[in-house]
C-alpha cells in the first residue's frame, strides 16, 4: 500500500483551539521577530516537521524548522545576521541553510525552502507526525496526512512507501523517533522497514552514524529495533546486547556532566 495516508488526502485539516500550537513563552519573541522579517520579504514561513510536533507534545524543543516559499537561502543569511548567529548552507541542491545560535533558548535554527508547494512538500516528508506546518503567526496546525491523529495514537506511520524509498535513512530514523517519543511504530510501516532494511546501507557512513548515535541515548531503541527488523544487525553491526550496552555508556557519560 503505497499511500496510506490518501484517507487524509481530500482537504487540509486544521487542530482545534484545545490543542493549537503553541511555543513556550521563551521562543514567541524569536518566531514573532520571524514573522515580521519574512513579511517584509514578501515571503509565506511556516514551522514545520518536528517542532510542530514537539510543541503539541510539549516537549522541549532544542531547535526550529522553518521552511519558507523562495529565496530560502537570501532569507536565512537575514536571519543569521539580525540575530547574531553562524550562518551554515547544509544543501544547495535543497536550499537549506542551518543558523547556529549562541545563548538563545534553541541551539539552532534550519531554514529549508519549501520543495514545491506547501502540500507537495509536506506529502514528501517521511512520517506523518512530521508531515505537519504552522503558518508563522498562525496557531492552526496543517494536517495533510492525518498526522495529528497519529499524534494521539502514539504512533509512527509513513506518508508513504516511497518515503523509504527516497531517502534510505528514514528505516534507521523511524525506529529512533519511536524510541524518543514512546510512540508504537504502525504496523504497515513496520513491515515496510523490515522488507528495506537492507538499504539502509545506501545511505552514506556519516548520516548513518550520526542517527545510530542519536538512538543509543533512548530507552527502548534495542526493542524498537528488533521490532521492526529481522535481525538488528542489518542496523547495527552490533549484538542487541552490546548496543544497549553502548546506549548506557553514553547516557552515563552525558549524566556526569
């Protein structure tokens, strides 16, 4: 089933007031301070991906997605000068440009531009609980592809097959957000990761590494893991034991700071 979320498809859904979006009180100045540059510019910005959905969850948020209709990377040198933050181009090809901040309350923000309208971009993205958007200066959640539900089912579920497809990390990263978040991974999704694992590999060494590492600081990645693949070492090249060894490790290590 290559496009489970086409029951979503009919019209943008929008979150009730119960649970709008909402920054914590530290971040509403920087979004606002957002807002108003990119009206100057004559640009459409949302919120989008992840921090949409940490804020609904409220969960602390050590960074901000903002993606916005053009002239992406023009508009985060802006940002990154009015600011006082190091602006990083991350993708040419993509048109993204990372802003590392020094003493704010968000360690970093990435201004991507949007990959065709704000429906074809959402619909690309890999999972559902990230297929969501906030127009800056707006409190109405976007819903596309019933990710808001699956919010509230504490669950992971593809966009689409073809999310894999695209981007073979998203197999490793499936089962990290599970694990981060507690969420259950749907079941259709599952067995789309576990008839790709192999692909996984596809990916480059660094990318691979660098979600790996992010998994190991999470209760529950070892379990995740096994759940959705036949053999974890198609992940890691490791025994289940010694990743969840490892994940301790790390975690000590972090706590004695």
């Amino acid at each position: 089933m290559d496009e489970p979320a086409d029951a979503a498809r009919a019209a943008p859904r929008y979150h009730d007031c119960m649970t709008a979006f909402i920054l914590s009180a530290p971040l509403q100045p920087l979004l606002a301070r957002i807002e108003t540059m990119a009206c100057e510019a004559g640009l459409e910005a949302y919120v989008v991906g992840g921090s949409v959905r940490d804020a609904l969850l409220g969960r602390p948020m050590r960074d901000l997605d903002i993606a916005v209709d053009r002239d992406a990377m023009a508009f985060a040198r802006r940002v990154a000068g009015a600011f006082g933050g190091h602006f990083v181009p991350l993708d040419d090809e993509r048109v993204i440009a990372r802003i590392v901040l020094d003493g704010a309350d968000v360690s970093y923000m990435d201004i991507a531009q949007l990959q065709g309208s704000l429906e074809d971009d959402l619909r690309r993205r890999d999972f559902t609980v990230d297929a969501l958007a906030v127009r800056v200066g707006n409190s109405d959640v976007i819903d596309l592809c019933g990710g808001l539900d699956d919010l509230a089912a504490r669950r992971v579920r593809m966009t689409a097959e073809r999310a894999f497809d695209d981007d073979p990390l998203r197999l490793l990263r499936g089962a990290r957000i599970a694990a981060e978040l507690g969420f259950e991974i749907e079941p259709a999704t599952a067995t789309a990761i576990r008839d790709r694992a192999p692909r996984v590999l596809e990916a480059a060494a660094e990318r691979r590494r660098d979600e790996k590492m992010q998994g190991f600081h999470f209760d529950g990645s070892c379990h995740v893991m096994r759940g959705c693949c036949r053999s974890a070492a198609v992940f890691y090249p490791r025994s289940a034991a010694s990743i969840c060894v490892h994940r301790r490790l790390i975690r000590l290590k972090r706590d004695s700071f």
